[in-house]
C-alpha cells in the first residue's frame, strides 16, 4: 500500500498554526473538508478526539498519527500537516510534535485502515524522511517528498 493512494494531495499544509492538539486535529479535518472528503467536520473531530482520549497518537520524535474510524467517510483518506513551532501533544516522549499525518477510515474498513498505519509508520522511521518533511517550504514541495519517499 502506498501513502499516494489513500492521502488527499488537496489535504496538506507546509505551516499548520494552531498551539494545541485540539486546534491542530481541527485544522488537519478543516483540510479533508476543504477537500471534498466529508462535510460532517464536527463529527470528524469529536471522532478524533475520543481516540486521542484512549491515548495519544503522538508516537515520539516529533511524530504524530491522529487516526479514527467515520460513517462520515466514503474511503479511507489522509491529510499531512507540518508544524514550524511544534505543538504540544502528549506524545509518548514527551517532546513538541511537528509532523502530523491524519487518517481516517469509514467505520467497516479495519484492514486498509491498518494497514495504512502500518505503512505511515514505517516511513517515519526514516530520520532523514522527517527531516525532509520539517524542511519543506511549501505544500507542493510537501507532496514531492511524500512521493518520492513512497515509491
């Protein structure tokens, strides 16, 4: 599975502004509604929020994967979202958060769901990848890194 087939290339932000965990999951909905992706935006979030209440997903080195399960979603979809300033999440170490990549799949897709998971987490074990990510300048240079990293 790669990353292209399921994340929404109209979905991105080089320089997402909130301060908080909240207003970041906001602003990654705000880009899949923007998008076309689904027009239930205050369903999205609170989905999201209700996940991140069972435990964060900020996994640690400045990562975090915002993930839920929609009715309000057709197909498993993505957005990306960089941080300039980090953002405090709760993240397993700790540590201010800067890269985001959120996904969100309808309620009876566990596998796609999973695996896409699995495969955003392995690609972000690639130090040199995340520090690509955080360097990028602007939303099409964003999805040029994506790709060449995902093929």
């Amino acid at each position: 599975m790669k990353i292209v087939n399921f994340l929404n290339q109209k979905a991105l932000s080089a320089n997402l502004l909130a301060k908080d965990k909240k207003g970041i999951i906001e602003e990654l909905v705000d880009l899949l509604v923007k998008a076309g992706e689904s027009e239930q935006k205050d369903i999205l979030i609170k989905t999201l929020m209700e996940r991140e209440a069972l435990g964060s997903t900020g996994i640690g080195q400045g990562i975090a994967i915002p993930h839920g399960k929609s009715d309000t979603i057709k197909k498993l979809t993505g957005a990306v979202g960089i941080s300039r300033r980090g953002v405090s999440f709760n993240a397993l170490d700790g540590e201010p958060v800067y890269i985001f990549f959120l996904l969100v799949a309808p309620r009876d897709s566990s596998g796609p769901h999973l695996k896409a998971l699995a495969r955003i987490s392995r690609l972000l074990k690639d130090k040199n990848f995340c520090l690509a990510l955080r360097q990028v300048k602007d939303e099409a240079e964003l999805l040029k890194v994506i790709t060449a990293e995902d093929s």
